[in-house]
C-alpha cells in the first residue's frame, strides 16, 4: 500500500482547529506534526485552504440487501456514502428476510465484506420470538440489537411486555425505533374519518404525533432505567422526549442515549405542502419548534448523535397517495455537507459537527481505532474544501433510488477526498476505488 502525505490542510478534531500534515501508511495515520517531510511519502496531496476532518460515523442507515434492492444496495448506498464523508456506517435489519438469526445477519456481513467502500456493522433485529437468538449475538462484532416499539415491516414489531423486558435485560447496546403504535393506529382511523382515502401528507405529523413518540420513548427509557440497560434511541423528533436526556454527566457515564437525524433538523411540517411524500419519514417530520428544540438539545448534549436515517425508495413507490406512499429517504451523500451548511450560517461550530458525526458516534458504541484523527488509528479521513459549492442536481446523485429531498439546495462546502482505511475512495467527484471497507470491531 501506498504511504500518503495530507500536506498543509486545517484539522478538525477533538474540539480543536489547527493545521497539520497527515501521513497515511498501512491504512492508518502513521503521523500527525505541523511538517512532515515529504521523502517520507510515495503521495503528497496538497490540501493547504482545505478542511481535514475524521470520517463521519453513521449509526443508522437502510441500505435494503437483501430482498428491497430495486431501491438501493450496499455497493451503491456505500459509494453515496463515501462520496458525502461518511467512512463508516451501521445498517438496519429490516430486510427481506429481516435479520432475526445470527445465521441472516452474518449473510450481510459476509456481503458486505465483497462489495461495501465504507466500513460497515450490521445490526442484529429483535422479534416477539427470536430472544434465545438475540442472546447469542457478539458484542465484539456486532453494533447493536435493534428493537422496533412501533410498526416496522415483516415481524419485527415487538410489543409483548414480556420479551421486551427480557431484551432489556440483555448486556448489549440496544437501540430502538420509538413509536406507539395503539397511538399511531388511533390517530389514523380519525384521519381515514375525516378524510377517507385522500389524507393530506401533512398530517402525517399528527398521525404519528408527539404524544405517540414520547409514549414510546418513555416506556423505553423507564425499561432500560429498570434494568440497567445500554439504550440508544434513535432518531428523536420531538422537543417533548429531550426531557427523557442528561447532560449532566459526560457520554461516556451515559447508559441512555439519543440521536437526531439530518431530515428532523432541516425539515418542518410546513414544507409537507411543497415536498409532499420526498420528506415523508417514520417518525414524522414535526413542527419548526420542535426542530428548533431538537437543535437545542443537540447543542446541550442531551442529543448525542447526528445520524440519517438514510432509508431510500423509488420515486416510483413515492410517487403516491398518503396511505401507500412509503415512509424513507435518501442521505447519506449530503448529510455532513447539510451540517456544514449549519455551521457556516452560525448554528453550530465545525468542531461540534465532527463531535456529533464521528468522535460521538465511535464513543456510544465504542468503535475500535476509529472516529477520531489519531496516530494509530484506521486512516478514515475526509477533506472537505470550504471554498467549493455543491450543488445537488439528479445528475450528480450516486443513489440508485436517483432522488433527493436536497435537490435544488447549494452547499457551500464541497467533499474534495475521502480516504477508508487508507485508501482514496472518492476524489475529483468520482469514486476511486470500489471495495475497501472492513468489519467494524467494538471494544466491549
């Protein structure tokens, strides 16, 4: 492998701002010093005006092999993924068949393994059933268990009291999808009342409403405070559930978790009218107070992660009414560049940015060697030119869905390189490699 030295480039990590030369040898950063020769290396890059940062670390995404992949697949959603600075991601188990043994999860791994450019876990899905199966599951090699609390494709809702107090009893990191369904099923009956078939797509943050997400989230967080539980609840998207947060203690005494999603930071429930099903999302996209107060909690630390939720459709399947239009959209090309675009208008510093997209991330779910710009550490590095718009057009999309809620937006950073494991991926706006991402490892 080649020895690479990232000359002159402005690092961001560890809450500091500073520039340095990065020497990348053997797939990981060999040396970090304000000059490194460059005798040293058989590649100099010169990245002097440009951002380096540590590779976004995604804990939530629906890259949908097996069985739904008309609508995306590792190697394409991953090349996306690389392309947008995300270096290495979690992916979900509802897939066709869910992964409910460890026999199906370790199908994705071994696919992954030939096919994947980002680094790549893959988490194992609870069932009302399969809890002898879940006991089995690696700490060491698997990212987490995955609990639906609200509807979910296949049989991967779980809501008999007694599993789930034996999943909560599991020394694993749990991660749920919290809404109530008894909630979200009333809600719509009344909606079908008043409108029949013909159900505006903006009530669909009243059908799947701030009272069915606090319900779920609390009966979440109370079951894991009983049991003592890791819990990572995903993708919040109501102000009310950050009252179920601490930050009072540092990420690494926190047993209970939460992540915010790109589309509950960007979106609000006005934009229904405009963007129709493109940003129609499980749960809901809300009120702008509610966007406001996720914002806050991010920047208060009761939210810990920034994630996607990257969850492509066809705009064929999306291209429907409200009852049959699928909840889900794409992301991950975009995400770290729509975080930017906050930071550059004020809203959040680049130094928090890479806090919640990488080093949070590696922390919660104790990622090996990875996450942050370490001597030692796995070379998983993203340059980004601050000086350079992207504009996001069908054309440049890497999607196999071929959409995006971003088109039409101009970012005003631009993802000049991303290196996985040592090796240039993605450079010059084309994918450079095709296969180099490794099995994430956790130390637990």
């Amino acid at each position: 492998m080649s020895t690479t030295l990232l000359k002159g480039g402005t690092l961001i990590n560890e809450g500091q701002k500073f520039e340095a030369d990065v020497l990348i040898k053997n797939g990981r950063i060999e040396k970090i010093a304000a000059s490194i020769d460059g005798g040293e290396a058989s590649e100099v890059i010169h990245v002097e005006g440009k951002l380096v940062v540590p590779g976004c670390i995604d804990d939530q995404v629906h890259f949908r092999e097996p069985g739904l992949t008309h609508k995306g697949d590792i190697h394409s959603e991953s090349r996306a993924a690389v392309a947008g600075g995300i270096t290495s991601y979690m992916e979900q188990p509802n897939t066709k068949p869910a992964a409910l043994t460890i026999e199906e999860l370790e199908k994705k791994y071994s696919r992954a393994s030939e096919v994947s450019i980002a680094n790549y876990s893959f988490n194992m899905g609870a069932s009302n059933d399969n809890l002898e199966e879940l006991k089995k599951v690696s700490k060491k090699n698997v990212s987490g268990i995955k609990i639906f609390m609200g509807s979910s494709t296949g049989n991967m809702l779980v809501d008999a009291q007694r599993t789930l107090e034996g999943i909560f009893q599991l020394d694993h990191q749990l991660i749920t999808h919290c809404e109530d369904e008894a909630t979200i099923k009333a809600n719509l009956e009344s909606a079908k009342e008043q409108y029949g078939e013909d159900i505006p797509m903006r009530m669909h943050s009243k059908i799947r409403s701030e009272e069915a997400c606090y319900l779920s989230s609390s009966f979440a967080a109370d079951l894991a405070t009983k049991y003592g539980s890791r819990l990572h609840i995903f993708h919040l998207s109501t102000a009310k559930e950050l009252s179920l947060f601490r930050n009072d203690i540092p990420l690494s005494e926190k047993k209970i978790t939460s992540e915010v999603c790109i589309h509950h930071l960007w979106f609000d429930d006005s934009q229904y009218d405009t963007k129709g099903s493109l940003i129609k999302w499980n749960p809901a996209v809300k009120t702008a107070a509610d966007r406001e107060g996720l914002w806050e909690g991010l920047l208060d630390n009761r939210i810990d992660v920034v994630a996607t939720d990257h969850a492509p459709h066809t705009l064929e399947e999306k291209d429907n009414k409200y009852l049959t239009a699928p909840s889900g959209g794409p992301l991950v090309q975009h995400a770290l560049l729509a975080m930017l675009e906050r930071a550059s208008e004020g809203k959040i510093s680049m130094e928090r940015v890479v806090e919640k997209m990488a080093h949070a991330p590696a922390d919660l779910f104790r990622v090996e060697e990875r996450g942050y710009l370490r001597e030692g550490y796995f070379a998983d590095i993203v340059v980004v030119d601050p000086n350079a718009n992207t504009e996001v057009t069908k054309e440049s999309l890497l999607y196999k869905c071929g959409w995006s809620p971003f088109e039409g937006e101009t970012f005003k950073h631009k993802i000049d390189r991303t290196y996985v494991n040592g090796n240039c991926v993605y450079a010059d706006g084309k994918i450079q490699s095709d296969v180099s991402g490794s099995r994430l490892t956790f130390d637990r």
